[in-house]
DNA sequence: ATGTCTGCAAAGCTTTTGCACTGAT
DNA sequence: ATCAGTGCAAAAGCTTTGCAGACAT
C-alpha cells in the first residue's frame, strides 16, 4: 500500500515537470486549475470523458469549469500527458499516457466495455506509413467485437440475431 | 470510358442485390429513399458525412431529410455496405466498404487529409484479440502525422513550433 | 499593471426524437 | 388498410465562444 502510494507520488510529481516544462516553453501561466486537473487526471486510470472528469472534481469540491477542462485538455494533448479517443461514439474519450507503455484497445460492441491489448504493430505502422512519404505521430488502433463476457452471457444466439 | 462504366454498374448492382437481400431479411422496406441513398454512396469512392451527402443529394434534386439519412446510415451499417470512422473530429465520417480491399489511413494533422493504405495488420489483430478471448467483427487503424504535401511545404521549420 | 485564464451562459454543430403524413406491403 | 418509414422541426448532447472578472506574471 504505501509502496504503491509512493509509486504513483513520484508519476504525479514527473507529469507535474513535463507540464510545468510545457507551461514553460509555451510561456503559458502555471495556474492552480491545470494543475488539479492534471492530478486528477493521473490519479485514475482508464478512460474519461471530460463530463466525468467534471463530476470526479466536483466530488472532491473542486470547482471547475467545463470551459477550462476543455481548454485543459487541448494543452495536456499538446503536450502529450493525455491521448484523445472516439470509439464510434460523438463523445470525446481521454486516457492518461505518460509512462504508460503503448497498447491498443478492444471495444466490446455489445457493452461498451473497453480493454486494452498490446498488439506491437507499432513498426509495421512506422514502415509502412514511411514509404508513403508520411511521417507518424502517433497512432490508434480501435478493435470492435464481442468480449468474453458478452460471449458467455450470449450462448446459443449469437448467430441469429444480427 | 464505356468498360469503366460497366465495372461501376456491375459494383452497383452487386450493392443492391446486398441491400436488398437485407431489407428482406430484417422485414425492412424497400424504400426508394434507400436506394437512392445507396446509389449517391456508391457512385461516389473516399470519405464523406451526412451534410456532405445531403448537398450532393440535394443537388441532384433527390430531397431526403437529414433524419432519414442517418437512419439509413445504420442500416447500411448493419448490413455492411459502409463503414463509419472518427477521425478526431466530432464528425462522423463514412465510407462505402462493399468490393473494396481492406485498407487503413493516413491522416495528417497538418491539413486534415485522409489517405489510405495497406497494412496488413489483419492476422496480427485476429491473434492478439482471440488470446484475449475477444470475437473481432472489424478494426480501424488510424495513423496520424504528417503527409507529404505538409512536409515539402514546411521545410526548416519542423522541429521548432511545436 | 497587464493581459492571460477562468467561469458562466449563450451559441454552434452534429445527431436524435416526436409527430403527422405518406406510401410499401 | 396497416404501420414502417419519411420529412420537418424541435430537442438533446457535446463542444466552442464571448465577455466580464480574477489572478499569474
């Protein structure tokens, strides 16, 4: 407990460096606001949305405005401490990144549910978009299906009502 | 001219017969709506959303409402005529899918094109997701960064405005 | 002191919904 | 003759914008 209490200490404190650097070099205001959204953020793990994101800090009684988070989400993508996700849905999906190591996700098309895989593709992608002329950023990979739960609870049916 | 014109009615009518097939299938109507909407699709080729569809419709005096064009997205959806991506935009974009190769995409930050390409990603996609006990039904990769065009015309100043 | 950032509310856009009418079955 | 499907307009939901005030610099 308190190992695992120290470990996410010290994420908090180097995600707080890259933003502050970002903060820094963009000469953009250090203020209290992207800095709690950025704890909050690093204090959970999975995907959110910035409603949810809203109510988890208006839970802890910390007031921010949606205005902010979004202006917040678009500095914490810029300075890629979050990666933004679409899984077919109109609602934006954030997720953590820093010193997480890079997966890809499975989204399960019967519940929703979200998991994530380690698929390394990661060079295919590179060398394939490089004899395109095209130079990678980054990239996603979203695999749409059916996940083992939704099987199990689905016996029988599953070829008859599509 | 004359041979091209043949393979796209050929196409065209391998798209109704699915159409059809479907709306049978599932005690749909066969609307003329539908295959009005199915023929703007498939006598266009790349993405396009549901305003771009309702000018290009509108402009051939064929007048369907908005409601009835996302209605039949679903439907064509379902019966696995066209596929729909998010390519970070809250925009939905679609693309007809039938008699086409799989393929992925380029998508440049830069200026917002989106290109395609072969991947080959598909065994490796099946694999990972079957040992995670997962069904997979499709995948969409998504590969962001910057496109030719974007590059020749930046040159020099690529590292530093960030 | 300055001007960026925040909060609030209004506006914007895409998508969904309700309801009366139309037309495929 | 039914009732699914269509069109229209209103509503809904996420995101952006405008503006006044707050506060990081």
């Amino acid at each position: 407990m308190a190992e695992k209490k120290q470990v996410s200490t010290r994420l908090l404190e180097n995600v707080k460096k890259v933003l502050t650097d970002y903060l820094e070099v963009h000469q953009h205001r250090k203020t209290p606001e992207r800095y709690a959204i950025l704890e909050e953020i690093y204090s959970r793990t999975g995907h959110f949305d910035v409603e949810a994101l809203f109510m988890y800090m208006k839970d802890k009684n910390y007031r921010v405005s949606r205005a902010t988070l979004y202006n917040t989400m678009d500095l914490l993508l810029d300075a890629k401490l979050i990666v933004k996700h679409q899984f077919g849905k109109n609602i934006a999906q954030f997720e953590r990144v820093y010193g997480n190591r890079p997966h890809d996700h499975l989204i399960c098309l019967e519940c929703g549910e979200v998991s994530e895989v380690d698929t390394e593709i990661e060079a295919t992608v590179k060398d394939v978009a490089e004899r395109a002329e095209f130079t990678v950023a980054h990239h996603s990979l979203y695999i749409y299906g059916m996940c083992k739960k939704c099987k199990t609870s689905k016996v029988g049916s599953l070829e008859n009502n599509n």
